[in-house]
C-alpha cells in the first residue's frame, strides 16, 4: 500500500511539475511576461497546448482592468481615450507577433492559385495589400471593440475582455486539438501527437471566466438584472471568440490544408475582435 501511496505521489508531481512547465511555456511564448523562455518549457507547452488558457486569464484580467478602471473611478475620460489604453495594454502583454500572422494570412486570402501556392505567400516576406488590408480590419476592429467596451459599465467590461481572451486561447487549444498542420514548422510542432482531450482540458481551464460573473456581480451589485446581463455578456464573449477562431481554422483547413503558426496568430486576434463585439452585442440585448 505504502508503495502504491509513493507511486501515486511521484505520479501526482510529475504531471503538476509538466503543468507548470507548460503554462511557462505559453506564459512565454504568448505573452511577453518573462517567464517560460528555455526549451523545456517550450516543449511542455508544445505537448500540452491547453496551457494557453492560462495566458488568456492574464493578459484578459489586465487589459479588462483599463476600461473597468476608468469607467468606475474616471467616468468623464473620453470613450476614445479610454479604447485607445486598451489596444496599447493588450499589445503591450501580448505582442505584435500575431499581427505578423494576420498579415501572412491577409496576403494568402487573396491570391489567387491552389493551397501550395497559398502556402508559398504565408513564406514570403513580401508584404501586399492584402497584408495590409488584414492588420488594418483587425487593429480597427479591436479598437471599436474597446469603444463598445468603454459604453458599457465596469463589471461588463471586464468580464467581456476576460472572457475573450479566454475564449481566444481556448480556441486556440481546440485548433490544435482538431487541426493538422500541413507542413513542418510551428504549426505542426503544436498538432502533433494532440488528441481531443486538449480541448477537454482547455474547455474545463475555461469555464472560471464564464462562471466568475454569476458568482461575483451579486456580491457587488443588488440587481439581479445586473448579474445575468453580466453572465451573458460574458458568455457571447466567449462563445464569439471560439466562432472567431473556428472560421480561421475553417478557412486554413480549406484553402492551405490545416493551420500553420501563421494561422495560430491570425485566429488569436481574430478571435478576439470577434469576442469583444459578441459580448457587447449580447450584453445589450439581453
């Protein structure tokens, strides 16, 4: 019995120890916190791409504190203004790499030719017009998405970024799950040997920015109008980002055989956007 106890125990360490690897690993890559940027974290993050849900609670919670923040103690600063801290707060945690892949992906939308010559333009360093038509729809889209935002209240607002951003990571896990990468590089280094169970685990990483709001508006508001709004703001939040990055995926998967790292980046920020606006518009018709 005392064996078996050991077992168990070491058998419980080991997976915590690569659970943390992992997060590292998407803490690392994903955002520009500087933890997770050795190889081994790389790798765990790599096998286990459902970590990415963990990044979406980080960057989600700080981005959604600027329009939060500001509509609760500085309701007079500008909705522009406002947006505008935003965009830089989520680019300032994340990044512009994935900007890099809406490019790519912008630029392999509209050339004309099969999946092999869509792939060609994904590799070329050229920037075209389709690069930048892509960049300039979805930087445009998440600053209205913050506009939306700054119209709302506090506790709609950052339940909305939160659960974007949740829901953009858990998409990107679900990619990985279902998606086959149709040639070597980063896309493929992440489908590989990445079964349904990913998705499993994402989706369960996920559900505490869904069931946050049902749980904490009425601790801080007697409405019980309020609370619900809140929820179903979040969850069309959520439930948007995943249709952004599932109509990425569903254009790669049938004009470039499957997702690349390009793609990867580009359903992130599409996702996103799409998440943003979804909560809003729920959030207003509910």
């Amino acid at each position: 019995m005392t064996g078996v106890l050991a077992t168990g125990v070491r058998a419980f360490a080991g997976a915590l120890g690569t659970g943390v690897r992992a997060v590292a690993g998407a803490l690392g890559f994903l955002t520009r916190v500087p933890v997770g940027r050795d190889g081994d974290a790389w790798a765990a993050f790599a096998a286990h791409p459902a970590a990415a849900v963990v990044p979406g609670y980080v960057v989600g919670a700080l981005a959604g504190a600027v329009p939060a923040l500001a509509l609760a103690f500085a309701p007079g600063v500008p909705a522009a203004s406002v947006a505008l801290a935003y965009v830089v707060g989520v680019y300032a945690l994340v990044g512009i790499n994935n900007l890099d892949g809406v490019a790519d992906c912008g630029d392999a939308m509209v050339v004309h030719g099969d999946a092999e010559r869509r792939r060609d333009v994904l590799a070329d360093t050229t920037t075209g017009v389709g690069a930048l038509a892509a960049v300039a729809l979805v930087v445009a889209g998440l600053a209205l998405g913050a506009l939306a935002l700054a119209g709302t209240d506090p506790l709609v607002a950052f339940a909305v970024a939160l659960a974007a951003e949740v829901g953009a990571r858990t998409g990107l896990a679900a990619l990985a799950a279902v998606g086959d990468a149709p040639h070597d590089g980063l896309g493929r280094t992440i489908t590989d040997g990445v079964g349904p169970g990913t998705l499993v685990v994402a989706l369960a990483l996920a559900v505490p920015a869904l069931a946050a709001p049902a749980v904490s508006v009425p601790l801080l508001t007697d409405s019980s109008n309020e609370a619900v709004a809140v929820a179903v703001a979040a969850l069309g939040a959520f439930a948007g980002a995943l249709a952004g990055t599932g109509a990425v995926g569903a254009w790669a998967q049938r004009r470039l055989g499957g997702p690349s790292g390009d793609v990867f980046g580009a359903a992130t920020e599409v996702a996103r956007v799409v998440g943003l606006h979804a909560g809003v518009i729920a959030w207003t018709l509910s």
